[in-house]
C-alpha cells in the first residue's frame, strides 16, 4: 500500500511487481504518480519537480 502525495489517499499497488519510474494515476484525485522507491513503495507526483522549478524562476 503507498499513499498518494497529492492527496494523501491509500494507492492500492502490487508492490511486487513495481519498478522505479513506473507511473500509475491516484485512484482518489486523478494525479499522475511516478514510483520513486520500491522498497517501502513511495510516489510523487509526476511533473511536481518541473512545477516548483517553474514557479522559482517568477
């Protein structure tokens, strides 16, 4: 089980099976969420990074 960082909703994943990079919408919300860790399995949103570097730059 991850938990979505967007909005904190249990994402129901087969963590066996899961791989970095591999991406999967949040159940709740619709997010984008790309696997950045298996081992715990956690998630950020996809394009978050791009966002926040966007908005440093204004």
């Amino acid at each position: 089980m991850a938990v979505c960082p967007e909005c904190e909703a249990k994402v129901d994943v087969d963590e066996e099976d899961m791989e970095e990079g591999q991406t999967l919408d949040c159940p709740e919300c619709g997010a984008e969420l790309e696997v950045v860790n298996t081992n715990p399995v956690e998630l950020d949103v996809v394009g978050s990074e791009e966002e926040e570097e966007e908005e440093e730059a204004w």
